[in-house]
C-alpha cells in the first residue's frame, strides 16, 4: 500500500507539473505568435510571425507549419496529462484509505473502495 501511495503521488506531482509546462508553451506560443519556435533559424527572409514563415534552406526544419502543428499536439498533451493527474491523485486518495488515513475512512470500508 505504501508503494502504491508514493508512486501515485509522484506520478500526480509530475503530471501537474507537465500539465503547467504545456499550458506555460501553449500561452508563450500564442502570445508571441510563435516567433520563439523559429529562433534556431538565422535567416532574414523568415517573417516575425511564425504562421507566415515559409519555407527555406537556412532551416534544419519544414518552418511551413510549425505554429500550427506544435498547438495541435500540445493541445492533446495537455489534456492527457491533466486527466492523469486526476486519475493519479484518485489513487492516491485509494490508497490513503487503504492505509486508514485517508479523508473518508470513517465512512467507507475497505471493502467498499
């Protein structure tokens, strides 16, 4: 039980702290209009905005849909690791009450979780 009690709540501590990265590069994305995922391209014919970059050589990488493609993968992200933090959390609450410490062991049984 113990183990199951410290690897879910690493496991939820960790998801957390994904969820808020992706939220933190979701935001910074949108805000600066993705001018950040093209920083590693020294070129001068890349527009400031990275929804308008085209194609060039100067890139180690395709720049044509790189906004769009990094939020439509983040999006997802995000969201899967915020229901794992939840599911990892609940988890840990099962466990808590297997341990006899737990917020409701006085009104469930073990039997019942």
């Amino acid at each position: 039980h113990w183990t199951l009690l410290s690897v879910s709540l690493l496991n939820c501590l960790l998801s957390t702290a994904c969820s808020v990265g992706l939220a933190l590069a979701i935001a910074l994305t949108v805000h600066g209009r993705g001018t950040h995922l093209v920083r590693g391209c020294n070129s001068s014919a890349l527009p400031a905005d990275a929804r308008t970059a085209i194609a060039t050589n100067d890139c180690p990488f395709n720049t044509t849909r790189i906004y769009d493609t990094a939020l439509a993968l983040w999006f997802p992200s995000l969201l899967l690791a915020a229901a794992e933090a939840v599911l990892s959390g609940r988890c840990c609450l099962v466990a808590l009450v297997f341990q006899g410490i737990g917020p409701c062991t006085r009104s469930c049984d073990k039997e019942q979780v």
